[in-house]
C-alpha cells in the first residue's frame, strides 16, 4: 500500500496501520506525505523519520526554523 516512503518506517507503520480500516484513506495520505517527503528532504536534507526524531525526542539535534 505504502508508495515510496520506504526509507521512512515511522511513516510506514503508520500508513500500513490507517490501511487496515480504510485503504483508500491509506493510499490519499500516502499520497500527501510523499509529497512532504520531498520537501523536507529538498529544504532540509533529512528523510521524515528524522524529522520526526527532531521534533519530538532529540532535544539538541537539528534545529528546524519553522518560520
């Protein structure tokens, strides 16, 4: 189900997880975080499971400015 977000397995679980109940709803956020996928690694050079370490457990790693 999952499209191209293999190097990110935060993400996959995830998806994999929404498509037990609804495959298409799996397949439409799929979809859009490949497309974020592609922006935060153009912008910041990291894969989403390294954004997401960022912003919720590594307290010095990368700093982001979200504005």
């Amino acid at each position: 189900m999952t499209l191209l977000l293999t190097e990110n397995s935060t993400l996959t679980k995830f998806i994999d997880g929404v498509a037990i109940g609804n495959k298409k709803t799996a397949f439409d956020y799929s979809r859009r975080l490949e497309t974020f996928r592609l922006f935060v690694f153009n912008k910041y050079n990291m894969s989403l499971d390294e954004l997401i370490l960022t912003l919720t457990t590594v307290s010095h790693g990368p700093k982001i400015d979200v504005y």
